[in-house]
C-alpha cells in the first residue's frame, strides 16, 4: 500500500515521508542506502495498528533533494534522522532501520539517547567486515561510476542478489527503484555515501571499529533480525550485536536475503509488533 507523499524542511533538505497510525509511540523507520520509503510499503500498515509510523526519504534518496555538496558521513546521516524527527515534532522514537538505515539507528542511539526508545535492526551494514563484491568493485573510483550507472539490466541483477526467492521481485517493483536511481544526483549521492562506508576489502575498519567499541553503551531494547541467505551483509555479523549489546534479542530468518521487510513481511511484521508490545510501560 502507499500513502500520501508528505513533505517537511530538515536542515535546508526538501526531504519526502509517509505517514500513518493515529495512536502510540512514535517509530521512524530508516531505509537503506540508495532505496526509498517504498521499501516498507509491506510494513507501515502492520506498525501502525498501535504505534505512529513515520517513514522518510534520507537526503540524497527517494524523492528527497540531492544537494551537490552535502555530507553523506553515517554521522551526518544519523544526525539528519535526528532532525526530522525535531521538524516533525517527534521528542522520542522507536528507531527501525535496515542495511545503512539500521546502522544510522545504531548512532542516533548512540549520539542522542534520549531521543531513542528501542531498536528494531534489520541487517544493519558495517557492522563487520563483509559485504557484496558488487558494492566492494563499485567503491573504486571510475569502476564504481561505470558498474552503478542505472540500466534495467543492472537494476535487475542487484536486486535478484537481494532476495533469496527472486520469484518475489515484481516487474513494479524493479521500474519503481530505477526511476528513482535515474533521479539527477541519485547515482552521485549513493556513490559518495558507499565510499564512505565500503572499500575494496569490505566495510572500512574504521567505521567497524568505532561501532564495535561504543556498542556496549547502548543500553536500549534491540531486535535484530537477518537473512541467513543475506549476500549483501553476512548475518554472521548478528553475534557481534548479541555479544556487545546489553539488551539484544536475535532472530535469523530461513529463506531470506536482505530486505526481510519484503521477503518476510509477514513474519517480521509480527515479530516487530510483538517486540514493540511488549516495551509497553517501560
């Protein structure tokens, strides 16, 4: 289902959300690099029986403005979550975020929180090392603008590296994201963001060790959830946030890649529901 495309100024950015629910706490959901409120299109709907449900377009992604110029740090990501939750008049959020957005949920917690209630993690990047070889070859200059120049073809072939079932991946869904990668700046802002994040090795060692040391600070509610079958982010990297977060629960899921909001809609549907319910009153 999609809802009404709104609008709100963060920090200068014409930056795009949806919304929906009338009644709860607040939950922000944070996509992943290069994608779109459109991913959680199969979640809003579910989370928002009981909650408030605010999805945004990060700048430099969806239907958010592209500045030439802006800085695409997870730092600055994470602290632009932060103001649109203060443009919309959000105080305090459940944060859930998947890929790039949960690891951005890990530093909102880490950098203001008051501001966070719990974390809802669906594999969240740059937490170890390995990634997908596509993203690793696209991080060297040249290389990278020839391999994420926006064609169906390549659009396809990445998204078939997402799932586990490519049997979900609809013809609407593969046109909707590339018209949105042909966007002017598109491809300008996901390449500078993944090189901030990703070398030829994999994720930068020193990203991985900045979170790895000031896990253990956070002490909010976290669910993780991932894809056994995830190529883009190694759900190995789940026994890091078991072992360094005070207050982690971790579920895998079989037959799952890694966008579970999609694959397995309805499982982590209820699951996050279910976790959400139970922070009721604490």
């Amino acid at each position: 289902m999609k809802y009404d495309d709104r609008y709100a100024e963060v920090a200068g950015v014409r930056t795009r959300f949806w919304q929906a629910g009338h009644d709860g706490q607040a939950v922000v959901l944070i996509h992943g690099i290069a994608c779109s409120v459109e991913d959680w299109e199969a979640n809003i709907g579910a989370l928002a029986q009981s909650h408030r449900v605010f999805a945004l377009d990060l700048v430099g992604c969806g239907l958010s403005d592209k500045p030439g110029g802006q800085d695409y740090s997870l730092r600055a990501l994470a602290r632009f979550v932060l103001d649109f939750m203060s443009a919309i008049g959000i105080d305090a959020a459940h944060l859930m975020g998947f890929s790039m957005g949960g690891r951005l949920a890990l530093e909102c917690a880490h950098m203001a929180p008051e501001r966070v209630r719990s974390l809802v993690l669906l594999a969240p990047a740059a937490i170890g090392p390995d990634t997908i070889i596509n993203f690793r070859l696209a991080s060297v200059e040249g290389l990278g603008e020839l391999l994420t120049r926006p064609t169906r073809f390549g659009m396809r072939m990445l998204m078939r590296a997402a799932f586990s079932d490519p049997s979900k991946i609809s013809a609407d869904m593969l046109e909707d994201r590339l018209r949105r990668a042909k966007l002017p700046g598109a491809q300008a802002a996901f390449l500078i963001m993944l090189r901030g994040m990703v070398r030829l090795g994999g994720f930068h060692p020193t990203i991985i060790s900045e979170v790895q040391s000031w896990l253990p600070s956070i002490r909010k509610p976290v669910l993780v959830i991932w894809g056994l079958q995830d190529r883009f982010v190694s759900s190995r990297h789940a026994e890091i946030l078991r072992e360094r977060l005070p207050d982690c629960t971790v579920k895998l899921y079989e037959n799952c890649g890694h966008l579970p909001g999609i694959e397995q809609a309805g499982r982590l549907n209820a699951d996050a529901t279910a976790f959400l319910a139970g922070l009721e009153g604490r």
